[in-house]
C-alpha cells in the first residue's frame, strides 16, 4: 500500500486554491494517553486544522522546548511505542481522511528499521515525515524507501541556513518545507515576524514546494501574520499547553483542542 504522500499535496493546493494558509497542528503520540491522542488529534482537525503532524516521543529531544517535552514525558510514561505512534497516524487518518505525518528524530527510525519504518507507516495510510535531525547528506538511504512506498521526505529549514544549503534540502525534499522560524527550541511566542519572512522568501526562491512556518504560533493573530507569507501555518506547543491546562479533563481538554483550532483557522484566513 502506498502512502499518502499525493492526499498531503493536494490538501496544501486546495487551501493555495482558497487563497489562505493550510493549518498543521503537532501533538505527541501518546499524550494524555495512547487513545487518548487519537481523540485528540481527530478533535484538532474536526475545528479546523488540515493536516496534523504526530510526534513520535523522544527521551533527549533536542528541537523541543519545555510545554513539548512535558507532553513527550508523560507519554513516554505511559509506555508509547513506535508500533503505537504508527497505529495513531492510521487511526486518526482513517477518522478524518486528513493527511497525517510522523515528526521524529532519525535515531529511533533507525533502530526500527528503515524499510520497515516507511513501509509500516505508509500501510498505516500516513502521508510522510518530518525529520529535523537528520542532515540531507545522510538521507539517501531514507529518501528511497520513502519514495518507494508513497510518504513525504520533509526536511526543515533555519535562518541561519545558508542560500546554497537551502537549495541542496529543498531539492532532497517532498511534500513540503518546514521553515523554523527561530533559531532555538519550539515554544510559543511573543512575535514570529521578519526572520521568518525573510526564510520563506529564501527559500521559495529555491523550490516550488510549498513553505510552511513553524516554531512560534500560538494565537489566531500570529497564524495570521504568517499565513499573510507562508503556504502554512504549523502550531504545536499551543495545542500541547491546550491538554495540560484541562489537567486530566478529557471533555474540556478536547473541547479547548477544537476551540483553538478553530481560532487559528479563521487567522489562517484572514491573512490575505
């Protein structure tokens, strides 16, 4: 079975059809429990959100500031896997029809197994993954198996990244860019502004994948603002901190998941 690599392209076209944004919500598998995120993730996109990213949990993640980490603490505790992480993206694909991709870092695909890994979540009907560590000179063996059974290869992109640098990842990547938008680790913000803007444009000017923007969004007016830039918006800390406010109040913990996405997807659409 392929994946779903084609479902994710065109859901980013369709939102660039109705001159807005596409809204990409992150929450780590496992969190607040193994069903639990799957409830969560369906709520996310039932209020708006296009696509969501799950996070496969990780003991030392370096990307990741303290909202995300706590939320990969108490899904480590409860004793995620990485079969679990696949069986959350089939699960909450097969309830929405929305694409889903797997953020992680290299080392646990590796000591999954390559092949496997990518084979297991395309069956699982997953569109790709997201993989901030892992350098686009050592990708190739990933890349394939990817391409082989239908899943993006989505590599993220920094300020700090250099012209020629951009151009080498964005032509390893498919699906789309993720643009950090700051230097540092995932959390809400303040501002998300020009230094964001300032790496779209860089890298637009090297690909014609789309560009989404994460790190940083919290609110409907910041989505805004970059959606006034980018192809998408990507919101993973507010969503988080969303959970661990309802502390263990699973109706009002999915209800304030709906809420929120429902706030940055009218940002997303208010931008142009």
């Amino acid at each position: 079975m392929a994946g779903n690599l084609e479902l994710l392209g065109s859901v980013l076209a369709g939102a660039k059809d109705e001159g807005r944004a596409a809204l990409v919500g992150y929450l780590p598998a496992g969190f607040p429990t193994i069903d639990g995120a799957v409830d969560a993730m369906t709520a996310m996109i039932e209020g708006g959100c296009d696509i969501v990213e799950v996070g496969l949990p990780h003991s030392d993640p370096v990307l990741d500031g303290p909202v995300i980490q706590t939320a990969d603490d108490i899904a480590l505790r409860n004793g995620v896997r990485i079969r679990d992480v696949i069986r959350t993206v089939g699960e909450v694909h097969a309830r929405t029809g929305a694409p889903i991709l797997c953020m992680t870092y290299w080392n646990p695909v590796d000591r999954y197994g390559v092949e496997r890994f990518a084979a297991d979540l395309a069956e699982a009907g997953g569109a790709g993954c997201i993989l901030p560590d892992l350098p686009v000179e050592e990708s190739e063996i990933w890349r394939k198996a990817a391409e082989q059974h239908g899943l993006a290869t989505v590599f993220v992109v920094a300020p700090s990244s250099r012209d020629e640098r951009l151009a080498k990842i964005t032509a390893a990547g498919s699906g789309f860019v993720y643009a950090a938008s700051l230097m540092g680790v995932t959390g809400t913000r303040e501002s998300v502004g020009q230094e964001a803007r300032a790496l779209v444009e860089r890298t637009r000017s090297t690909t014609s994948l789309p560009v989404c923007v994460g790190l940083g969004v919290s609110n409907a007016t910041q989505a805004a603002e970059v959606a006034a830039f980018a192809d998408g918006v990507i919101v993973g800390s507010a969503f988080v901190k969303r959970l661990l406010d309802a502390e263990g109040d699973t109706e009002a913990g999915l209800a304030g998941l709906r809420e929120l996405a429902g706030e940055l997807a009218e940002g997303v659409r208010t931008a142009r």
